[in-house]
C-alpha cells in the first residue's frame, strides 16, 4: 500500500514539474467564432481542430439564426461548402495559399462574381451573373479565400441604407438604427460575426461610415492601390474598393492581397513600387510613439459624447508617446467648395459610366440611366424611400463629362482639395490626422424618429479623402452611453497605408475598444477546445508529462478522455 503510494506520488510530481515547464497554451486552447480573427481560425486550422468547411457551416448557422432580423446579407453561395472542402483537402497535401485560406469574405453586393449574382443592391439586376470576377475577387479567390457571400448595400452606392433587391438593414447594435451606407449590409455582417473578412466600396464615405456605424476597422485606400476592375462604379474619380473587418490585423492581411497592378484599371500604375504583399510588416505597437498627429477640429462639435469618446482617444494616444498638434482647420473655402467639387464630378460620372457596366449584363437589363429610372419609378421601394430615385434624376439632369464645370471640378477642384490637404499635412509637418469618422452615432432607419439621437450640424470630413484620393483608415475608439459605436480616423497622404495602419494598430492594441454587439450572442457549437501542437523546445517536458500520464492511466483505469471534433487619371506617380 505504501509503495503504491509513493508511485502515486511521484507520477504527480513529476507531471506538476512537466506542467510547470510548459505554457497553458502549449496543453489545450480555446477557439471561439465570435470575434474569431484570422489568425485565431488558422491556428485552430493548423491544430486540426477547425476545418474551412466547418467554420463555413458555423456561419451559415448563424447567418440561418440571425439574419432575418438584420437583413445584411442577400445572398450565399451555394457552393461555399464545396469550394471549403476542396480548399481543406488543397491545405492537407500542398499547404495553405495564404493566411485567407479557407477564410469566408463578404462581399458587398456591388463586386462582380462568376458564380453569384451582382446586383448592386437593385431589383432591376436581379439574378445577373457577370461573365467573370472582378479582379479584387478574383485576387481573394486565387490566396484561398472563400468568396462565402454577397451583403445588401445602398442601392447602386447611393442612398438609404438598403436597395430596392432586398430592402433596408439594420445596424446590430440597435435594430432601429441605419448601419450606415452605402457598404452597410457588409459592415453590418461583419459586427454581427456572420462573417471574418468584409469587402466594401467607398466614393464619398461608403466604407467608413459603415466602419463607424458597425465598430469596425476600415481602409479607404489611396486611389490606385486597389483595382476598381468588376465592381459597379458610382464615380471612378472617387471610387475605391477596401476591406471592413474586426481589426486592424485582418485588414492589413485583405489589404495586401487586394493591392497590386491591374492593366484593366488605369489608376493602379501609379502604385507601381508603392505597394506591399503584406501590410502586417507595419504592424507596431510601438507606432504612435514620436508621431506627429494632427487634430482636425472642423469635424467636431455635433455629438457631445462622440467627441468625448475621441478626447479620450487623443488623450490616450499623448501616454503612447505621440506628439499632438491641436486645433488644425482646413480653409473655410475649401470646406465650402469641396460640397460642390464632389457633386459636379460624382453625378455626371455615375450618367456616364454606368452604361459600359450594365453592357456587360444581359440584354433583359437596363442599359443606361434613363432605362434605372424608368424601372425605378415603378417601385414600391423608392415610393417608400424615394432619396435614391432623387438621386438617378440628380445624376441624370447633371452636366455631361465633355461640360466646362465637370472639367472644372474634374481638374481644378480636385486638384484643389488636394493641395489643401496637403498644405494642411506638411505645414504643420503631421504624419496623420485624425478626427471622428462619424460626428455622430449611428442615425435612425428612415421612418424611425428617436428624440434620444443628437446630431448638431456640421461638417463631415469623408468625401475630402475622396476627392484627394488619399487613404483614410478608422478604427474603433469606444460606445456611446447607448452602446452605439464610435470610430477614429487616421487620414494620410497618398500611399500613406503602412504608416497609418502602424498607428491604428497601436491605439488599438492600446485601447480593445472594440466588443461584439449583445443582440447576436454565441450559438452552441461555437465554441471549440483543442489540443495544441507544442513548440520544438516544449517536447522534453512533454515526453516527462506523457510519461506520468501515461501512468496515471495504468493506475486509473476506464477514465475515457473527451475528443474535441470539432476612365481614369493616374492621380500619383
């Protein structure tokens, strides 16, 4: 009896020694798929926890669970599953692509798929298939990303939140409140964790409204860097496509397989030598320290509680060792004529161009704006919501391109706004500035009046980095005292992306301001335990700890073990 007792004993010490050497993590580990990152999902990957088609069926169930109340998401497709598991089988004999391999990215509705219909969030595209990808597509699909589904969005990029294909989405933080637009139905998946990896497109705030309604990081990035190849355009002087995702981590990584050269896009030779395959190089957490960062006041001052939830950031960012420079205004002019830049040139485009786009589609389509119109105008949806249909005959009564004021805005204004944005960068010698994405927390849907929602008037800062061209890059800041989103913004120069996602990343790293939205809690089966593969250095320790386990198992017989299964001008050169 002693000498069974003093085995005992000795097995215990000896697997409390081996337990000690090693990391907990190096024993078992956790993976969660809310606010799962990328890099969560591939280390679950890699431990055989986790496989692609697995993680495309937990989100299709929360999508099956969830969506019908927040309405983000217009369709799925229907091979997902079977491009999953051909995907695992390719990681399982030639290894992964890239870190989106397996990965399920949204799209917003307005990116061209060969095996989906793009619709542009409108009924009169409804069931379109376009003949092929558009190249950011076509770039996610060739790193190993599943291209999973595709979001509602403002109908052709433009106004509610929500088409005429599908109707308006709610923000998942408040269902009465407008996940912004036009890249809402995206922004609002994404909080919602229907999804990892969002795309959205961005003309005058498309991507970063959404971003600040939703909690979400998102890039506008410099005009050039991402192709515009594929995806319905609304004006292509302005007109980007970016990612929106839950960090900042997961858009540097999309924003590196998106970038790069496309000969069908013009705009993207000027970011030859100015681009990077992986943007997660710049990621420091360390950044902010020595960087000057201005303040632009002109953006604040229509929320109270937005601009303390951003005081606090600007505060913050001073203790991670950046220098501030308060109080930085662009020209009153410049505010001013930017409103009138910006419509002179989106309006006449959108007339111009939407027709090469609808030639692609089948001869049951529109083909020009007179064409949307006249479908429109039978809608019940624009009856209801009639602020896009404004905007067709808005865009439709505009000067032609070939027009003295377009050219104007076209050249001059444009030029205008981008001089002034730079003076304002190296006259005060800034490497960014910031100020709130939004002024104020997510609006009302239309048709909801809610007398808790203050937004003063004011200015808003987003179509500046449009007509720039340069990159703009939000990150979440903290919550209203109604648990509504709050983003910041870092605005730089052209091909300014690396810079800025180093200080996003660093008041992030900082701050965890980001947190789920409380309506779309975890499902069951969400939550998966697994064994992890130890670190060469760890197999000593693990050979005594199997050991002693291996004894305990002699000495207790029968106790079973759980098995966890679980055309366009190049703007910069």
């Amino acid at each position: 009896m002693l000498k069974s007792m003093m085995k005992t004993a000795t097995l215990v010490v000896a697997q409390s020694i081996a337990l000690g050497l090693l990391p907990i993590g190096a024993l078992a580990a956790t993976f969660q798929l809310e606010e799962a990152t990328v890099s969560e999902i591939n280390k679950a990957f890699d431990a055989g926890a986790l496989t692609s088609e697995q993680l495309i069926e937990l989100y299709l169930n929360r999508i099956d669970t969830y969506d019908d109340s927040l309405n983000s998401i217009i369709t799925v497709n229907s091979d997902a599953l079977e491009i999953a598991r051909a995907l695992d089988l390719e990681r399982q004999t030639t290894g992964p692509r890239s870190p989106l391999h397996g990965i399920p990215v949204i799209l917003k509705d307005n990116y061209d798929t060969f095996d989906m219909p793009t619709t542009g969030g409108s009924a009169v595209l409804k069931g379109s298939v376009p003949p092929d990808d558009g190249f950011l597509v076509k770039q996610l699909r060739d790193a190993g990303a599943v291209i999973f589904a595709k979001a509602n969005m403002s109908e052709f990029a433009a106004g509610v939140p929500g088409g005429s294909l599908a109707g308006l989405t709610s923000n998942p933080y408040n269902l009465e409140r407008s996940p912004a637009g036009s890249s809402g139905g995206t922004g609002a998946a994404i909080a919602a964790n229907f999804g990892v990896i969002g795309t959205g497109s961005d003309t005058g705030g498309s991507i970063r409204g959404p971003a600040a309604a939703n909690g979400l990081v998102g890039i506008k990035p410099t005009l050039g860097l991402t192709s515009r190849d594929g995806i319905i355009p609304l004006a292509l002087s302005f007109d980007v496509g970016g990612p929106l995702t839950r960090t900042v981590e997961d858009a540097a990584i999309t924003l590196g397989i998106m970038a790069g050269i496309d000969p069908a896009d013009p705009a993207t030779l000027g970011s030859e030598g100015k681009f990077f395959k992986d943007y997660m190089q710049f990621l420091d957490k360390d950044a902010l320290q020595g960087a000057r960062i201005g303040v632009a006041r002109d953006f604040f001052g229509r929320n109270p509680e937005v601009d303390q939830i951003v005081e606090n950031a600007i505060a913050k960012m001073k203790t991670l060792g950046a220098t501030i420079v308060d109080s930085v205004f662009y020209p009153p002019d410049i505010l001013t004529a930017k409103e009138t830049i910006y419509t002179r040139v989106r309006w006449p485009e959108f007339k111009d161009q939407i027709p090469d786009y609808l030639a692609t589609v089948g001869d049951q389509y529109p083909k020009d704006l007179d064409d949307i119109i006249a479908l429109a105008e039978k809608d019940d949806f624009f009856k209801q919501y009639p602020t896009r249909l404004n905007l067709f005959k808005n865009e439709q009564a505009s000067a032609s391109i070939t027009d003295p004021d377009y050219i104007d805005a076209f050249t001059n204004g444009r030029a205008l706004v981008r001089n002034a944005a730079l003076d304002l960068l190296n006259g005060n010698s800034l490497d960014a500035l910031i100020y709130p994405t939004s002024g104020c927390p997510a609006s009302p849907l239309p048709g909801i009046t809610d007398p808790t929602f203050v937004c003063n008037p004011g200015l808003s800062p987003t179509n500046i980095a449009n007509i720039s061209g340069f990159p703009d890059i939000q990150v979440p800041a903290g919550f209203t005292s109604d648990d509504l989103p709050v983003t910041i913004s870092f605005f730089g120069r052209a091909y300014s992306e690396p810079a800025l996602l180093g200080y996003a990343y660093a008041f992030e790293q900082a701050t965890k301001a980001r947190r789920p939205p409380d309506l779309f809690p975890a499902l069951s089966g969400e939550e998966i335990e697994y064994e992890t593969v130890p670190e060469p250095g760890m197999i000593p320790a693990l050979a005594v700890l199997g050991i002693s386990a291996f004894g305990v198992k002699v000495i207790k017989r029968g106790k079973k073990q759980n098995k966890y299964q679980p055309e366009t001008v190049v703007l910069f050169s």
